[in-house]
C-alpha cells in the first residue's frame, strides 16, 4: 500500500515549460560553531508551483524551520540558491507574508493596530487597508476584539491576529514556521479549520512548516517529507484531497491511510539517523 | 502543631477584604511610624535629653510651623527647582545616551562597561570637582545633581531596549523595518517601563546632587540652611528642612509614577 501511494505521488511537481513560482535549487545551511560544524539542512532541492500549498513535515530538530527562514530570507544560504517569482532571495520581500510560531504581537498595541503594523512600516496609509483588515479580523473573528490588547486575549486569538498580520499586505507567498505548534488540540483544529478557509478565499502560495502529520495532510497540497541526519527531504507526497476542506474529511479511510504513511517514512527517517 | 483542628481556625487580627485590604495598605505603615514617633517622643522626654542632640517630634513640627513661611519656604524653591531642572536634563540626557548606545552594537561594546565602571566611581566625591571647573554658581550645583542621577537612567533605559524579545525583532526584519523604525516602534515602547524605574531612582539622585552642591557652595537652598542651622545648633531646624525635604522627594516621585502611569495606559506597555 505504501508503494501505492509513494509512486502515485511522489516527485509529482507538473511538468510544464513555464518556470516554476518558486524552486529551491540545492540549498545547504552549515552553522559553525565552536563545537565545529552543524548542518541543519543537509541538501533540500524543490520547486513549488503558484498558488500550492506546500507543507514541510518532520520530526524537531530536522531543520525545517531554518528551510523556511532561508526561504524567507531571514537566513543566508550556505550553498544553493532559491528563486522565488524569478528573482533570487537575498533577504525578506514585501511580498512575502511571514507567520511564526509564537504570535510575536506587539503587546502595547491594540489587535487592529497589531494587523496593521506591517503597513506602518511600509508608511503606507493605514486607513485605506482598514477594510482588508476587518475583512481578515472578520473572517476570523476578532473583529469585536480589534481594541482589546494581546494579553486579553487567548494563544488561539492571538495566532489568529497574527495570520490576519501575516495577509494584510496581501502577500504572494505565506510562510508559516509551525504557527499551531504552541496551542492546545482543540484551538489547533479550529486554527486550522481558519486556515482552510483563508485558504480558499485567498488562495496563497504557502510554505507551511509543522510537526503534526494530520495537520499537514488536512491543509497542504503537497508534503515534503523532512529527515534528520542527513537533514534532506526524504519524500514528496500529494495529497489527492479536493477543496474546501472539511473537518470530517479527517475521519475518512484514505485520510488515515496518507497520515498512517507518512507517519511510518517519519519512522524511517529516524530509524536511519 | 498543625492548623487544620477545629479550634485552629482564629479570627484575623485585622479587617480582612478589599476594602479592608487598602485600609491596612495605608493605615499599617502610618501607624508603624506613629508609634515609632510616639516612642522618640517619649523616650527623649523621659530620659530629658538635650534638643540639641535630638529634639522632640512635637518641637521640630513647631519649628517647621513657626519658620515654614517664609524661611523654609524660601530655601526650598531653589533646591527645588534646581533639582526638577537637573532630573529633566538627565533623563533626556540619560535616554538620549542609551538610544545612542543601542543603535550599534559597536559603540556598546566601546562604551558600555566604561559607564557600568563609572558608576562604580563614588561620585559624591568628585562634586568639589565641578565648583573648580563651573564655579560657585548654580551651574555646577546643576551639573553635578545631573552627573549623578542620569546613570540610573542610562542603565535602565538601555536594559529595557536591549532586552526586547528576539522573536519581535525577527518580525521586524521580515517586514523590512529600517532601524530606526525598530527602534521607535519596537524598542523604545518596550523600554518604557524601564525608563521609569530609571527616571525614579533619579529624582532621589537628582536632589542628593542638589543638596551636595549646597553643602558645598551656596547662599541658598535647603542644603545650605541645613549647614547653616547645624553651625546655630538648631537641631530641630535640620530635622525641619529635612522633612520639607522629604515631603518634596515624595512629591516629586509620585509625579513621576504618575507620568508613568498615564504613558503607561498610552501606550499599554
């Protein structure tokens, strides 16, 4: 059964002429330190197309979250290079959104202002985005909430304010560096409930970074399945899914059969470290 | 013994509740320093001892009623003023500084440890130091009381912007924040309530620097009623001075908590 799926979707970027939205051309990061050198991404080599969802799945300590920060240009490259919408990343873009695992808000500034921030910066007229923003605050549902400061409200409302954050400049690219992994079960499944429908409203193209195996399954059209030493991407898995997603599409066979193999390549990546 | 037998269960000795809770706040700590008043009182004039040495309580309230207008009065706006103007120089001075020295991580590594060091210096003794560079005037009384009480505000104010949580910096690098903007927006807010701190410690510095000064060169102020006093034998005079004195850092502190407070509720810090 493995095999069944492994070869139905594995390596199974479209071929097509047109370039890829983003590929990810023999990328290597090497930390020196003083105990000599670390990989933390042995070699990760993909291309994602526009408007993919894109989930990096694998065990802590695999050097997912430094991929997506080179991605994000938050890292240098050791070696290899990443092109994203032809141009090749030397440092984070406008048209980037970034979400990270903690909500990292601004906890003197309201939930309103907290979405708003990154066109504050760009000295953007905040006041011509105050729709998008209580479009976003709205679809999540902190519209009520958009004058209450972060410490008032719960880790979920928080990552919430901080994915509205993440969409407010309309990005062409979401990067998510485990956004869930800090909230308990339930507000996970509700996040990710939220995420669904962000995603089929807005319809990004999105690096998605997590540990939870149902998680990726549930939201990504596509797994990259991450190892530990050497750090690589082990596996490239579609999921045959259709959108909108729905809760209950979690309780189905086919959904547990997916989870269930990667769920054992995961092993297998360990068992080889 | 333990609490949990029937009988164990004892009334408070006080009041207990919200209300109750406030009242003991206030009402404990006046009447610790009553009883402790009461007692000097007492003792001195149990045991007769010379108001030259230690004046009654009730004498030196008489003083300060019989000379509050216009002498104590009169010696108290300089020191006043002087000290306001020199803790407004420092926390600007002092703020401006450790902005200065957060901005590179170069001029911090330069600088940092020769303040930590310099604070380390008994300051007090340099003050003869600033009447031969500034003369007898207000200037260097000023300068002085600046130089001692805008280190706490350095210290503060750069512990509060260099401990701001990686994870917010991050963000501002994702969004392509220049450094300044980092620094208005994500920096500074969070030192906010380390500026305070700072700021409070130097209103005390601010009047020690004042009073030195006075000590040492002046015609007016409270320092140098103190001394004047002092050279009269009128103990129940200093004490007098002294709790305008007191009263005034009181004042001047709760200012600044209150500017604390309303910058506070501002900016939510």
């Amino acid at each position: 059964m493995d095999a069944a799926i492994s070869t139905a979707v594995s390596g199974a970027a479209p071929v097509t002429d047109a370039p890829p939205y983003m590929s990810v051309q023999r990328v290597q990061k090497i930390y020196e330190t003083a105990g000599g050198a670390v990989e933390a991404v042995s070699l990760a080599d993909f291309t994602v197309t526009s408007g993919e969802f894109v989930a990096v799945l694998g065990p802590s300590g695999c050097g997912k979250s430094t991929l997506m920060m080179m991605i994000g240009g938050l890292e240098p490259t050791s070696a290899g290079r990443i092109r994203v919408d032809g141009a090749e990343i030397t440092g984070p873009r406008a048209d980037f959104g970034y979400i990270f695992q903690d909500a990292t808000l601004l906890p003197w500034k309201s939930v309103l202002d907290n979405v708003l921030f990154p066109i504050k910066l760009e000295h953007g007229r905040t006041r011509d985005h105050l729709e998008r923003a209580r479009e976003l605050l709205e679809l999540v549902g902190l519209w009520d909430f958009r004058d209450k400061r972060p410490r008032q409200l719960s880790g979920g409302m928080r990552q919430r304010v901080a994915i509205c954050r993440g969409l407010i400049n309309d990005p062409k690219l979401l990067l998510m560096d485990e956004p869930f992994s800090a909230l308990d079960a339930i507000s996970r499944d509700d996040m990710n409930a939220a995420l669904a429908d962000l995603w089929d409203r807005y319809h990004k193209t999105a690096i998605f970074i997590t540990h939870s195996i149902r998680e990726a399954v549930y939201l990504a059209d596509r797994v990259l399945v991450m190892s530990r030493r050497p750090s690589v991407i082990s596996h490239d898995v579609r999921i045959p899914f259709q959108r909108p997603r729905r809760m209950a599409m979690q309780e189905t066979a086919e959904f547990n059969e997916i989870c269930g193999f990667l769920r054992r390549k995961i092993e297998e990546g360990y068992q080889r470290a | 013994m333990t609490a949990t037998s029937d009988g164990a269960r004892k009334k408070p000795l006080l009041p207990t509740g919200v209300l109750a809770g406030y009242l003991r706040q206030i009402l404990l700590p006046v009447a610790a320093a009553l009883v402790v008043l009461v007692a000097w009182e007492v003792s001195v004039r149990v045991l007769n001892v010379s108001p030259v040495l230690l004046p009654p309580p009730s004498m030196i309230l008489e003083r300060l009623q019989e000379l509050f207008f216009p002498l104590l009065l009169k010696h108290a706006i300089p020191t006043m003023w002087e000290s306001v103007i020199a803790f407004l120089i420092s926390s600007a001075l002092g703020i401006a500084l450790a902005g200065f020295l957060s901005s590179s991580t170069l001029l911090r590594e330069a600088f940092y440890p020769n303040v930590v060091l310099f604070q380390l210096i008994p300051k007090i003794a340099l003050a003869p130091l600033f009447i031969v560079w500034l003369g007898i005037g207000s200037q260097s009384r000023l300068a002085f009381s600046v130089f001692i009480s805008f280190f706490p505000v350095v210290i503060a104010t750069l512990a509060g912007l260099d401990n701001v949580d990686r994870d917010l910096l991050r963000l501002c690098r994702a969004l392509r924040a220049s450094e300044w903007q980092t620094f208005r927006e994500v920096r500074l807010p969070h030192a906010i309530p380390y500026v305070f701190s700072g700021m409070k410690i130097a209103t005390t510095f601010a009047i020690i620097g004042v009073i030195v000064g006075e000590f040492i060169t002046s015609q007016a102020g409270l320092g140098y009623l103190i001394l004047f006093a002092s050279a009269q034998a009128e103990t129940a005079l200093i004490l007098a001075a002294i709790l305008v004195l007191c009263a005034f850092g009181l004042v001047f502190y709760g200012l600044v908590a209150i500017a604390e407070t309303v910058t506070r509720t501002r900016f939510g810090a």
